[in-house]
C-alpha cells in the first residue's frame, strides 16, 4: 500500500497524521482514497471541478507527477508520495 506524506499545514485535516496509507492503482484512486478517509481535506486538493488545484504538488519518490502522467501515474505497494502544496509570499 502507497504511504502518502501529509505536509504539516494540511495535518490538520488528516487528525495530525504526518503520513497516511492510501490505496490505488494510480494516483488519482489514491487521492480519493485520501479524500474518503478524510473529507476534509478534499477541498485542499481539489476544485469545485475535482481537478488536481493546480498549486497541489504530487510527488512519488523525486519526481513531480506533472513530468510523468499527471493523476494516472501508476502507484505500487511501497511507493512513497508526498503532498506538496506550492507556497507564495512577499
């Protein structure tokens, strides 16, 4: 099963969990597996289209989802992911 890392403004929604065990065979099933184990954070991720928000950073071992297949990049037992939300400031 894929372990999905929470970063640490978004464990709030996932009740203080740093990492979270996900199911799927790609990473689209293993966001909405994410996201029935806490609605919550769904809105975090997704739009009101549930498209990936365009400032939600995949990441499975070093390599950003958006340089592979976007949401139908495969995942397998064991991989590690992280969740990565793109921060502005001034």
């Amino acid at each position: 099963m894929p372990t999905l890392k929470i970063p640490t403004p978004l464990r709030t929604y996932t009740n203080g969990k740093s990492e979270v065990n996900v199911s799927g065979s790609n990473i689209s099933d293993a966001l909405a597996d994410l996201s029935n184990q806490f609605p919550a954070i769904k809105p975090h991720i997704f739009n009101e289209g549930n498209e990936l928000r365009p400032f939600v950073n995949i990441f499975i071992g070093e390599h950003n989802i958006k340089d592979l297949q976007g949401v139908d990049t495969p995942v397998n037992a064991g991989d590690r992911l992280m969740l990565i939300p793109s921060i502005a400031g001034g």
